[in-house]
C-alpha cells in the first residue's frame, strides 16, 4: 500500500529596491537568532481563532473564484505567509492587514504556533510546516533583528544573510525542494535587483485515504459541465458515513488515515450554479456545516482528476481590506527593516496550486509568492443518501481537529 503525498508549498515574500549588488555567499543566522521557548509556547486552540481562519478561508476563496474555470487555493499556506508579513508591518498597515487576517498579530503568532506544535503525525498521515527567511546582505537594506526574532520565535524560521545573486536563487530553490520532498523545483526563475528579502513558507501535506478504492470500485462514467458538456472520466465509489447538507448543497466527507484529515465535498443542488453557492457561503456557514456533519450512509463517487491554478492575489487583498500595504506612499512596514531606495511595500502576491486525486489517495502543492518592493458510521433511518460528483462541485481538504480547510476548490470541468 503506497503513501499518498501531496503538497502544499508557499513561497513568500520578495521585498524589494530599485538598486541591488551582489555580495558573498549566504550565511545561516540561526547561530545568532533561534526560537525562543520562553515566548513560543503552546496554547489551546480556542474556536474564536480557529472560526476567524476559517472566514479568511472562505473570504479568500470567494474573492480568488475564476468564473467557469477551476479553482484551488490553500488558505492556510497564504494565512501563515501574511501573517509572517504581517510583523513587520505597523500603524494603519498593520491594522489592515489584522483585520483581513482575522486576529491581531499577537493572537495571530500565537495560533500558527500552537497549530504549527500540535499538527497530528504518524506513518500514514502528516501535516508539516517550514519557514525561513533570506535577507539581503546589502548596505542599502537593514533588517530589524526583532522582526527576525519574532518569527524565529513563532514560526520557527530559519533565517540567511544572502548576496541575492544566482548563487541565492539556487539555494532558495534548493530549500523549496528539499522541504517539499522534491516534489516543488526552481520556484523560483530570477531574482530582479530590487528584491531585498524572501519569506518562505513550505506545507507538505502526506496522507492515505482511510479506505482505499478497489479495483472494482473504480468504474468508467461522465462528468457534465454546467455548460451541458459531457466529459469522460474514472469515478471511484464507495460508502462514507459523514453526510453534508445545506439549503442549498448536499456532500459528505472521506476521511484519511486515523480520521485526523479529510476530504469534504459540497454539491450544489440542481439548478443553482457553483458560483451562486460559493457566493451565498460565509466561514460561519462553513464551520457548521462541516461542525453538523450527520452521520449515515451515503452514497459517493469521486472523480479521478487534476487540476491546477494561479491567481495574482494583489487587487484580491486590496479588495479584502489591506490596500494600504500595496501602495509605496501609505505601506508602513518600518518593523520589518528600511531602504534608503525608499519605502517597502507589496508589489505582487502570486498564488498557485496544484491537486491530483486518484484512487490511493492525493497529491496537492501551491506556491505563493509575496513580492514587497520600495518605492518613491450509525445504521440510516433511511435509504442510503447519494452524492455523486459527476457535476461541478466545491472541494476541500480539512483538518478534522478544526474544521479547517486547508485547501478549497472548485472542480468545473475535469479537463480544465
């Protein structure tokens, strides 16, 4: 029986000037800055934090959607990138960015940490995270060593002083590689000469389904687009006992290993479109229909598919709440270090994803890229439910302490 592997992974963060020079290789700072156990300590998960991740979810997602085209985002991957950002940021910046996230920036480094420390691990399942950070070694750019030491504290990072030359781009990718199993290669293909820091945050998701498919459960069939098109596809059917239902969706949910993770999917009924569903849906909804999961026996069938997405998620957070940290004559990340180029502030958010779902399991990985720049089962009292995914239908892939999605998407077309 093989191991499923997917992976989410994050890169995030070039902050950038207009001038650059190359100096020596990188040197790894964690000599000098390591995690401080004293302020990273684990607290209880409370539901306040855990429903504010889950609405960024959602609010994310629903301002990501790409009308008739497959949609994949992972929430917690972009989450963990702001949020990292986030503590260099100051004034109305920060504020912004608070609100958008969620949480203050304190309750903040406090859930990724504790969520971070309590991520369940076994030999059939595991949810992992890395950071790191590369600054610049340049006279131009100074980094504040408290915005250093906060994520070391927080997140964990592993912190390089680095020339940002060739030499650089191919330890950043190498790092992006090694943390991701070597599933994600050369993430990055430049680095332009204003950049002065990246900020990398690395999700390896690993996990077997609870029951894998059989041969016999896998079976030739059609998926319709909302376009009436019909597409050939392999369906993988099965029992599930973990039913979803809304007003206006039906669903269910398949666990992995140990029932730590899972598989949600949501239906829209007939007659109502996926992007009316996701529009009419809020990170409080979400949390209780996952939360008032019915059990019962249903019914389902999953397609095999694969599919892959990018957004640039600039104008998306601007939109969300956060503008102020775009624009180079408002953005005040004075925490996180100055130029004498100019003032830093995000050029471009880049996020894209990858997911592949067959019979033994899922393969998923994302990539984000935050450039900154400065500038001037119970026996059923009924019969059995059916949740067939052979139309357009919104996935996730949960966390099962939480209810949080770490991944949600779109399924529109199985050759999108």
């Amino acid at each position: 029986m093989k191991r499923i592997l997917s992976f989410i992974l994050t890169l995030v963060l070039a902050l950038s000037v207009f001038t650059a020079c190359d100096v020596p290789q990188s040197d790894d700072l964690m000599d000098d800055i390591k995690p401080n156990p004293d302020v990273a300590k684990n607290v209880e998960l409370v539901d306040v934090s855990d429903a504010a991740v889950t609405d960024f979810g959602v609010r994310l997602f629903k301002e990501s959607l790409a009308d008739g085209e497959n949609t994949l985002i992972s929430p917690l991957s972009v989450l963990v990138a702001l949020s990292m950002t986030a503590n260099g940021a100051d004034g109305e910046t920060l504020s912004q960015m608070e609100a958008v996230l969620g949480m203050p920036i304190e309750q903040l480094n406090s859930w990724v940490n504790t969520y971070m420390s309590n991520l369940p691990e076994e030999e059939k399942y595991k949810l992992n995270l890395a950071n790191s950070i590369w600054f610049k070694d340049a006279e131009s750019f100074t980094v504040n060593e408290d915005f250093l030491q906060t994520n070391a504290d927080y997140y964990g990072a592993g912190i390089f002083k680095a020339p940002f030359d060739n030499s650089t781009l191919k330890e950043i990718n190498e790092w992006v590689e090694d943390n991701t199993d070597g599933m994600i290669k050369d993430i990055l293909n430049e680095i332009p000469p204003e950049a002065v820091m990246y900020l990398v945050n690395a999700l390896a998701f690993d996990a077997e389904w609870q029951s894998i498919y059989k041969e016999n459960q896998i079976r030739d069939g059609k998926f319709t687009t909302e376009d009436g098109e019909k597409r050939d596809v392999e369906l993988m059917y099965s029992s599930e006992n973990m039913y979803l239902e809304d007003e206006k969706a039906t669903g269910f949910i398949k666990y992995y290993k140990d029932r730590k993770y899972a598989f949600a999917a949501l239906l829209p009924n007939e007659g109502i479109s996926v992007s009316d569903y996701v529009a009419s849906l809020n990170g409080e909804h979400l949390n209780e229909v996952l939360v008032n999961a019915q059990q019962g026996v249903v019914s389902t069938a999953i397609p095999k598919f694969e599919t892959e997405f990018k957004v640039e998620m600039s104008d998306i957070l601007k939109e969300m709440g956060m503008p102020d940290a775009f624009n180079y004559t408002a953005a005040d990340f004075s925490k996180l270090g100055e130029s004498t180029e100019g003032n830093i502030c995000i050029s471009r958010v880049i996020h894209q994803t990858y997911i592949n779902v067959d019979g033994k399991g899922t393969k998923a990985g994302a990539a984000t890229v935050v450039e900154m720049k400065a500038e001037s089962a119970m026996e059923p009292l009924e019969p059995p439910k059916e949740v067939y995914l052979d139309r357009p239908f919104v996935y996730m892939l949960i966390d099962c302490e939480t209810n949080l999605p770490f991944f949600i998407g779109t399924m529109m077309d199985v050759e999108g």
